[in-house]
C-alpha cells in the first residue's frame, strides 16, 4: 500500500509536467481548431532563451517575465509568417508545415546551444515539501502554477468577451466574421497565448529532465494523450487528463512487473486508446452535434 | 479531420472511367506509362550498384507510401502509424529467412497477410475514432513498435536492439546479373503488379465505394454501402501495401533493427504522400524520392542545421505546389493543353 | 438610398455568376430578391457581404464597400443571415446572442437586447444555456435572426429564412421580421423561395434569372401580377 501511494504521488509529480503541457495543447487546439505537433518544441526553444538569459547573469523572475514576453511574441511571429499565408490550404499542407516547424526548430536547437545536457534553475528549491519524500518543493510549485493557469484560462475563455470571440473564431470562422470578429487577429493572438503557456512549462519542466533539444519529445506525446483523454475542448479535462497519465504511467511501470521502463509509453498510450474507445471524445469532452 | 475531397481530385470514379473507356486507342497516359516502364527497365544497365540500391529503395518507399495513400487518400482515414507496418512487414521477412531458412520470395506473402491481419484489427477499433484521434492512436502505433522490438521476452525472436541480418537474394544462375540489379528487377516487377492491383481497385466498385465513404459517409451508408466493413479492408490493404514494401525493403538493406523503424519513418511517409500528392498514383513514387533523397541533401547542405534545412525544403515544395507533385503535374498538363488549343 | 449597388458581377473562380446586376434598399424598407434555384439570389447577399469575388460597385452610406473585408462590413451595420444559419454549434444559446454584439461596447444595451431578443423569440430564452447545435431547424432560424439583430444593425439580410421550416413556423417567423422593422427601424433585404410571404413583407421586389435582374418593380405589383405569379413563381 505504501508502494502504491508512493506511485501514485510520484506519478502526479510527472503529471504535473504532463498536466501543463497537456494544458498548452487545448489552449491552441481552441484557438486554431489544430494540434500543434511543434507545441514542444516551441515550449523546448523558450526554455533555451531562458538558460541563455540566466547564463548572461539574468535575474530568474526577470528572466522568467522576459521568456513569457518573448515567447507570446514568437508565437504570433509564426502564425503571422508561417500559418497566416495558409490559411486557404488544405489541412494536410498545414500539416506539412507543423512537421516542417517541428524539425527546424529542434535542429536550431542543437546548432544554437548544441547537445549536451544542461541544468535549468528552479524558484522553488528542491528540497522534500514538508520533510516527506512523497514530493519536492519544485513538483509543488509546478503543480500550484499549473492550478493557478487552469484558472486564468477557464476565466479568460468563459468570462471575457475576448475569449468567446477566441472560441468562435476557431470553431466556426466563417460565421465569427459574419458578426464582425477579426479572424486572423484572433489566431495570432490564439498562437501568442499557447506559446507563451508553452514556455512557462518549457521553463518548469526543465528543471526535471534537463534541458537538451530532445527533452519535450516523449513529454509532448504524453501531453497530446493527456489532452485527448480528458477532452480536446476541456482545459480542465485536459490537466486531469496529463495527471492521469502521469499516474498510470508510474503504476504500469511499477505493478506490472514485464513493462519495465521501456514499454511505460506504450502501456500509457494502450490506456488511452481503450478510453476513448468508451468515450471517443474523451473524459470531459463535448463532442459537437452535427445534424445530418 | 478527414482528407476533403479536393485533394483527392485524382481518385474519382469520374476521372477513372474517363481513362478505361478507351479500348483499343493508346491514349497519352498509356504511351507516358510504357515509356516510364521501358526507362525503367534499362536503368541498372546505365548505373552502378549503389545508385541501383537507391533506385530500389526509391520504389520501395513509393510502394510503402501507396499503402498510405490507399487508407488516407482514398478513403480518408488518417495514420501517422504506418511505419510500423513497414517494420512488421520487415521483420516477418527477416525472421522467416533467419530463423526458417524461408526463400526471400515467399516471405512475401507472410509479411502481406500478416500485415493485412494486423492492418485489419486495426480497423475495427478504428471505426470508432474519428480524424485527430485515429492519428493519435496510429501515432501511438508508430512509437510503440521499437520499445515493443526491444522488448526483453521478445529477443529470441526479434534479435532486441541489435536487430537481424538478412541475407541479399542471389541473381538466378542464369542470368547475367548482379545481386543488386537482381533486386531492383525484383522489386520493379512486385512495384508493378501491386500498383496495377491498385490502379484497378480504385477503377472497381468496391473502389467507388471506398471513396463515396470518404466524400460522404452518411450518405454512404445511407445507400447501403457497409462502411464498416470497407473501413476495415481498406485498413488491412493499406497495411499489406505497406508491409510488403517492409519486406523488400528489408531485403534491400540487408539488416532490420528497432530503431529503423522510428516515428520518423511514419512521418516521412505521411510528408512523402502529401507532398507527391494524395490520391495520386504516380505522386507515390516523387514521395519516395522526397523520403530518399531529401533528408541526404539537408545533410549535405549543413551537417549541423540538417533537420532545419529539411524543415525548409519541406516548406518550399508546400508553398510551390500546395496540391503535391501531381497536382502541379496536372496543372501544367492544364496550362499545356489550354495553350493547345488557342 | 441607403444601400446601393451598381453594375455588380460575382465570381466563384472562374465562373460568373452575377452579369452587372442593379439593387437598393432604402432605410428602414424592406425589399425582396426572388428567383428560381441557381438564379444568384444567394451570391448576391454573399457579394455584399465581401466573400465572393467582385467587380462593380456596392454603396452603403454613400461609401463605396465593394471589395471591403467582411469584418469591416459587418461593423457598418450590415448583418447576414446566411443560408445554412451559420449557427456557432459548440457554444451555448446565450453565447450566440453574446456573439452577435461581440463589435459593440455598450454593456447594459446588449444586456437588454438580448432580453428583447427572447421576447421575440421564448423557445430561446428556454434553451438559453443549451448548446447550439442541440437545437431543432427552426430554432436555429430564430437564432440565427436573433443573433443578426444582436448587431443593432441598420440593415439585415436574410437569405431563405424559411428553408427547411415547417409552414406554421415560417408565417411565426414573418411576422417577427415584420414587428423587428417596425420597432426597430431595421432594413431588411430577404432572398425568398417562398415568394407569398416575402412580397407580403417587403415594399419593393427584384426578380432573379440566371444572374441577371429581369424585374424591378414594387411587391403589389409583382404580386398582382397573375402571369409573373406564374411563370416564375409558382403560384
């Protein structure tokens, strides 16, 4: 029983990575009615500006506000440059250009601050919370900032004005600029807000698997499984979603004696899968009713 | 999210039955066709053994993006999973010829039906996922099958992280050849027998189904078309395709290991077909080239910045030609015969 | 006149499909375009809009807006009922209504308008938390007007309000927009299979055929005229 308590709080640390990535993912999926495939390594080049800024002898909070800024910018950059000119294309041409953003920005990566594993400083210290070994003050403090920005989107997308045009221009633009709602300003500025979520859990996640070009890899598809599982249209759902992963994930990996390390990604998704097979749009999502 | 039909223009019954009605006439598509055969066929006379492998590996990716093609441009469903099949298809192979002294030629078909199996159980789940969750789950696939060829209680079999060797087919006795030119003869001659087998599902009704499932899936089965169950064959074909380009692909490299078999492999495929164009046969081929030769030239172009380098390149060939290869094609053919008849 | 539009062509790609047509609405009046299917009626309400391609000129207020991005349309005053409704389904009833003043700033007035708008229609106000692709054809109709008037617009289009409703709810509903440009001063511009209930409504008519403007005449005339009636509108 210990063992399993122990799992289960363990897992909800990792959760808590999964859980704001997880987070960053919907955010954009509502604001491009799109799954960014290249949302980590966006999140991944924010935390290398980050270390960059701490190695030139940057303050961390100064640095922190500086990588949010920076990265909300970045996000708009790409949509206005990138995005915006295909618009009119198919989805399969976007597509192409979410790899293609993918492999370039990763490849950047390597080239800017090459491969070797680096350390990212934590503002909340490392030290066990409250003595217990269960959880460290870092996986705390993720935990509480992801809550705190659930909570900023929830309010941003169902209480202001801004965030129902937001919702309505991705899910029906057509109709968005039907009442006078400026489309293309509404994804930029979609893309500037799941950017700069995505560098604030660039920033708390480093700490934990350090930083290298490939660290988002594996955390991105488990917040893809994360956000699917608890519903592409539910910020909410989606952070339950990432902490249930990262839970399922250690309990596979602990309980089942074959799966080991190697198979933990697998049987995390195999989950997935039989979930959505029940509910195919996922724990807490609404799934739009079409009328024939 | 399901393929919309204008990036498909190619698959249509319309377009089809256009070109089968000729009977007795050689239209230009079937001169351009023979030509094409004919180059082909002389290729390996003109250059030596390591561009033969390429040409090879060119058509076996061009095979292996057509099983694609057939899932997601004919019929609209999605996967970002289809390297698995390759590697299934792979292994099958090296497994039968390693450990079962199996001749290359009938690991063929093992590696076919074991895919079309796995391709097809695939499906039934799949019938329940629509767009972006099937991709998530083929997605899953892809990243599973190197932890699940590294697995520890499957290494007797699978040869874990060091993978198999597979022996190259030997040229028959009697003929004049190399080993490799052997290959690449192999290869164009099951090229050419599984896309003409494609070329006439896509002509059938069963093909006309296929692709009314696509446009339209509650009308579909509103006329009777058993979607499910076309669903799930087209999922199994695909898979066959893709495995049988596995096989030969195995033989080719001589050698399978996990992490051959990554998720970049699936992705290159699914660029390759969006690139080449969906729904277009021929367009299978320029993908193969694309998934051959691009990421060599990105190399080449700047050790360093290579994965930015293919990232750009990938960007151009969208930008140019939003359609793939063969939606330029058929705009220049357009263009051309709009100027013919000023 | 307050909406003018001059020598007008539409485009889908290549093909045209209005050849230099004339119309207008006067504030406040309510004026029809009838036709056949495929006669342009639709495209011309989509020209105005700015989502076609077009070639002439359209004047709204003396302005010239032809060629103007629909955002920048819609917030003159010009608000489109689009055939297919155009319903936001994912959001709530309430949220639609919301979003159809989403240009205005004026807080407490949309707060009543919206209440006003449940006036006119209560099956809304019932449903006002439901998600709105749960609703019924009709109700989207009157949401999708409902959502239009949100706008406080000075002129409203409506392309087939009736399409796919059953009879009873179509009179309701032509009544509505008959009390909406009474109260509210609204112009209206409407594109009508059903001719009876449009010419009832409106002051002025167009006739449509295969792009082209073939009549332009007022309603009662067109109305009483037995031939027109039954050549090209079926009654």
């Amino acid at each position: 029983m210990e063992l399993f308590i122990q799992q289960v709080m363990s897992g909800l640390a990792n959760g808590a990575i999964y859980a704001s990535m997880a987070l960053s993912v919907v955010m954009i999926y509502l604001a491009i009615d799109h799954l960014n495939f290249a949302q980590g390594e966006m999140a991944t080049f924010s935390a290398f500006i980050g270390w960059q800024l701490i190695a030139w002898g940057t303050p961390y909070w100064v640095m922190f506000v500086a990588v949010v800024i920076l990265s909300f910018i970045g996000g708009i950059a790409i949509e206005r440059v990138l995005f915006k000119p295909l618009h009119n294309a198919s989805i399969l041409s976007q597509l192409v250009a979410f790899i293609a953003l993918f492999s370039i920005l990763n490849s950047l990566d390597g080239y800017l601050w090459d491969y070797t594993i680096k350390t990212f400083p934590t503002p909340f210290g490392t030290k066990p919370l409250f003595g217990s070994s269960l959880i460290d003050g870092h996986e705390a403090g993720m935990i509480v900032v992801t809550a705190v920005l659930l909570g900023l989107l929830y309010l941003f997308f169902q209480g202001t004005r801004l965030g129902l045009a937001m919702r309505a221009a991705a899910s029906n633009p057509e109709s968005a600029r039907l009442v006078g709602i400026r489309v293309g300003w509404m994804t930029a500025l979609g893309w500037g807000i799941a950017a700069a979520i995505g560098g604030v859990a660039g920033m708390l996640i480093a700490p934990i698997v350090f930083l290298e070009p490939n660290m988002m890899f594996g955390v991105l598809l488990y917040g893809f499984a994360g956000a699917v599982l608890g519903g592409l249209t539910s910020p909410g759902g989606a952070v339950l979603g990432g902490f249930a992963v990262g839970i399922i994930e250690n309990l596979a990996g602990t309980f089942i004696p074959v799966i080991g390390r190697d198979l933990k990604l697998t049987i995390a998704l195999v989950v997935i899968v039989a979930v959505l097979m029940v509910r195919p749009a996922g724990v807490f999502g609404r799934s739009a009713v079409s009328r024939v | 999210m399901t393929v919309p039909p204008q990036e498909t223009a190619v698959f249509t019954a319309a377009g089809r039955a256009g070109v089968g009605q000729r009977t007795g006439s050689l239209s230009t598509r079937h001169l351009v066709l023979a030509g094409a055969i004919a180059v082909a066929v002389v290729l390996p006379f003109v250059f030596q053994g390591f561009v033969i492998f390429q040409f090879t590996l060119v058509m076996i990716y061009g095979l292996a993006i057509l099983g694609l093609n057939l899932l997601t441009g004919f019929n609209g469903q999605f996967s970002v999973g289809h390297g698995a099949f390759y590697g299934l298809g792979a292994y099958v192979t090296a497994i039968l010829m390693h450990r079962y002294g199996m001749p290359y030629y009938w690991t063929l078909l093992p590696a076919g039906g074991v895919c079309f199996v796995v391709g097809f159980l695939f499906g039934l789940p799949a019938l329940r996922l629509q767009g972006l969750y099937l991709a998530l789950v083929t997605f899953a696939a892809a990243v599973a099958l190197p932890q699940l060829l590294k697995f520890h209680p499957l290494e007797g079999w699978t040869g874990g992280v060091q993978g198999i060797v597979v022996d190259q087919p030997d040229a028959p006795a009697f003929l004049p050849i190399d080993s490799d030119q052997w290959l690449y003869y192999f290869t164009l001659l099951v090229i050419l027998i599984m896309f003409a087998g494609a070329a006439s599902l896509v002509k059938s009704r069963t093909g006309r189904a296929i692709m009314a499932i696509r446009d339209h899936p509650i009308a579909a089965t509103a006329m009777g078309i058993n979607g499910p169950l076309y669903k799930t064959l087209i999922f199994g074909v695909s898979a066959l395709y893709t495995g049988v380009a596995g096989a030969l692909g195995a033989l080719a490299v001589q050698f399978v290991a996990p992490d051959s078999f990554s998720l970049f492999l699936s992705i290159s495929f699914l660029v390759g077909l969006i690139l080449g164009g969906m729904g277009s046969l021929p367009g299978c081929l320029f993908g193969g080239l694309f998934v051959l030769y691009v990421p060599n030239i990105a190399a080449e172009v700047s050790r360093g910045l290579a994965g930015a380098i293919y990232g750009l390149i990938m960007l151009l060939v969208i930008f140019v030609m939003p359609s793939g290869a063969a939606g330029f094609a058929r705009l220049l053919g357009t263009y051309v015969s709009r100027m013919r008849h000023r | 006149m307050m909406l003018e539009v001059q020598r007008l062509d539409a485009f889908y790609g290549e093909q045209q499909a209005l050849f230099g047509i004339g119309f207008a609405v006067d504030e406040g009046k309510v004026r029809t375009l009838l036709g056949a299917n495929g006669a342009g009626k639709t495209t011309a309400l989509r020209a105005l809009c700015g989502t076609v391609r077009t070639a002439g000129e359209i004047h709204f207020d003396g302005k010239r807006i032809d060629g103007w991005a629909t955002e920048d349309i819609v917030r003159l005053g010009i608000a489109h009922v689009p055939d297919g409704r155009g319903t936001f389904l994912r959001v709530s009833v309430e949220e639609n209504l919301q979003l159809g003043a989403i240009t205005r700033r004026d807080r407490r007035a949309i707060a009543e308008d919206i209440e006003r708008i449940y006036g006119y229609f209560p099956r809304l106000r019932e449903r006002r938390a439901q998600q709105a692709g749960t609703l019924s054809g009709g109700e989207q109709q009157m949401l999708a007007v409902g959502r239009a008037l949100m706008l406080r617009p000075r002129l409203l289009l409506l392309d087939e309000p009736s399409f796919g409703l059953a009879p009873r709810l179509v009179e309701e509903l032509f009544e509505i927009l008959g009390q909406v440009n009474r109260d509210m001063g609204v112009a209206m511009l409407i594109v009508e299979q059903n001719a009876a209930l449009a010419l009832e409504l409106a002051e002025h008519a167009y006739l449509l055929e295969t792009g082209r403007v073939v009549m332009d005449a007022a309603a009662a005339v067109i109305g009483a005229d037995e031939s027109i009636r039954r050549s090209y509108l079926g009654y």
